[in-house]
C-alpha cells in the first residue's frame, strides 16, 4: 500500500492527558473506516509502553523506526498530533500535516515552551488543523501561518449507546455531588469550584492526575478557609468507567478551566444527558453551546452569591436530556476522521 501515514505520538504516553484520548479515538475511527486505503504508523516515545495502536495498524518507537524501520517504511504524510512534538519528518519531502490543539503556553509563561518552537512546526507543515474555532482564531492572531489551509475538525465524544449501557447500575458514591476532572494544574481552575459548596450540603468530587501537588494544597486551604473542606474528595486518576460513573451520578458537570483547546470531557458529560457548569473563559462558550450554564466570574462574592441563588434553581430544573445528548452527538470522532481523509487526500494528490 502506498498511502503510508505516519502519526507520531510524542505525548500519548500518559493516558489520563486528551491528547492520548484524541490519538486513541481518532485512531479507532481511522481502522473502522479507512483501513483498507491507508496504512498507518504510530510513532511512539521510547518510553511509551501504555499506548497500543488500534489494530490493524502498527506503532514503532522513535529509536527502532530512526535507525531501521525508515529506511524501508517510507511515509507520505508525517501527522504531528502534538504542536510542540520533537519527532519530526527525517525527509524533508515529506507532507507533513500539523494539528494544533491550544496555544495555551501563550497564558502559562512557566511552561517554559516558546513562539519560536511553534513557529518552527507551522512553517514546516504543508496544512494544519486546529480543534475549534478559539484555537483557529488564537492562531490567527499570535501566529504566521503563511497562507497555508487552516482547517477546524472538532474533537469527537468517547461515548457511545454501548458503552453507556454497559456501565453497572450501582451507584459510585451515595451522597449528592458535584464533579468534575482534569490534569491538576492551575489553568483547569478547580480552585472556584469549593465556593460552590457554600450554603449547601453537597459534595465536591474532583478526579484527574495529580501534576501540581502545590495547587491541590492551594484548593484544600481554600477548601479549608471556606470551611467546607469534609465535602472535597480528590480520587487522582479513575478508570474510564468510574469516569463515567461519576459523571453520571453527580447533580452537576463542572468545567470551569480558564484555558483550553477543546474540553473533552464537557462533551463526555453532554452525551449522558448532564446538565454543566462552565467558565466563559476561551472555547468553552464554543463546545458547551446553549445547553450549558455558565459561570460570569471568578470573584469569591460572586461564587458564594452564585451558590446561594442559582445554584439551587439549576439543581432543581429538570435537565433538557434529549436536546443535550443531541448537541454532544454532533462532536463525532467517525466525523473527524473523514474529514483528516479529506485532508490527507488533497496531501497524497
């Protein structure tokens, strides 16, 4: 076969990051519909032993492809799934097609990544892809894109009716609470979340893997001050189905992330018919439509004002269930493929 593509994995090695997710699913839809036109390699860190590629396709990692594998394996397009990955195309003939999921350094000056490192990658690809309409509008504005194609393909949701249906009935926790789930860092901004907790009884449930110990402390102190620091659970990392689980159970999906490319798991939350609670910061407006509430501010009187008048009136309407699945079944991972086909055709030709 000669549509050789090659997808390079630099950061799927932690599988509790949307990057991973994104690989993963993208791929799965990828080996559903396209197996038979393309052949796919996944490029992997050396030290990656958690991803497996979807079958049939394979994966290699960098040192066995550097040394080896590419001098018979030859691909046409190199796909950098991550905008800062180091594993570039060895041929400088190569396609190479970029997508972009954030620019979310540009608001973090400690993540040490720069401009000047981006910039490198967008001028060596041939198109690239961003993942909403605030990452395509962000690019626009901080970067030199050079006249390329510039193409939004949204992410799509890891559920689906099976999937749903083969979750345990049992209950994963049997107080009232509200949930939510993330990489701890300070952008996901879980911080506002225990000002929710005031003038109630309910729970706060945060799930996630544990990057930033100093900004767990920092939400239990606040958590603390507010005295409401018996009501906060951290679970780190679940399975996918205790995700969901949890998901499921709460009163209330909470988001309220102050940067972001996308936001899987507003999506994930939607498709089992929950009602969110999101920031208005960046693209969250954008995935959370119409069928989610939105908090206006991040101000500690707002928040406990907010949890006292209308917190209580969202807990107790009646979720739009049928409407809110339907908006996240419009985010299709089967959707995203054919359009990167689309893509890696106009590449190929």
């Amino acid at each position: 076969m000669s549509n050789k593509i090659l997808i390079e994995g630099s950061l799927i090695g932690n599988p509790y990051t949307g990057v991973y997710h994104y690989a993963l699913q993208l791929g799965v839809s990828f080996s559903k519909i396209y197996k038979k036109k393309y052949d796919f390699l996944y490029l992997k860190r050396n030290n990656n032993n958690c991803f497996n590629a979807p079958k049939p396709f394979i994966q290699c990692k960098y040192t066995l492809y550097k040394y080896i594998v590419r001098h018979f394996w030859k691909p046409k397009i190199w796909h950098l799934i991550y905008h800062f990955s180091d594993m570039m195309p060895f041929d400088s003939k190569t396609k190479t097609l970029l997508t972009i999921h954030d620019l979310n350094f540009t608001y973090e000056p400690e993540s040490g990544q720069s401009f000047e490192e981006l910039q490198k990658r967008i001028d060596r690809a041939d198109e690239i892809v961003v993942i909403s309409n605030y990452v395509k509008n962000d690019v626009l504005k901080k970067c030199k894109i050079g006249g390329k194609t510039l193409s939004v393909i949204y992410n799509g949701c890891n559920l689906n009716e099976d999937l749903i249906n083969s979750l345990s009935h049992d209950r994963i926790f049997e107080k009232r609470f509200i949930y939510t789930i993330g990489v701890m860092t300070r952008h996901k901004n879980f911080h506002i979340l225990p000002y929710l907790l005031c003038n109630n009884d309910l729970f706060l449930i945060i799930s996630g893997y544990e990057r930033d110990l100093s900004y767990k402390k920092y939400i239990l102190d606040k958590a603390i001050e507010l005295g409401v620091s018996e009501r906060v659970i951290f679970t780190g990392t679940v399975s996918e189905e205790d995700k969901f689980k949890y998901m499921r159970d709460c009163e209330l999906f909470c988001f309220p992330s102050t940067t972001e490319g996308f936001g899987l798991p507003i999506i994930e939350a939607m498709r089992l018919g929950k009602k969110t609670l999101l920031s208005r910061h960046t693209v969250l407006p954008e995935i959370g439509g119409k069928y989610a509430y939105y908090l206006d501010s991040d101000d500690p009187e707002y928040l406990i004002d907010f949890s006292k008048s209308c917190l209580p009136q969202i807990l107790e309407e009646k979720a739009d269930r049928d409407n809110i699945i339907s908006w996240a079944k419009k985010f299709s991972w089967d959707d995203a493929a054919r359009k990167y086909a689309e893509i890696y055709n106009r590449l190929l030709n």
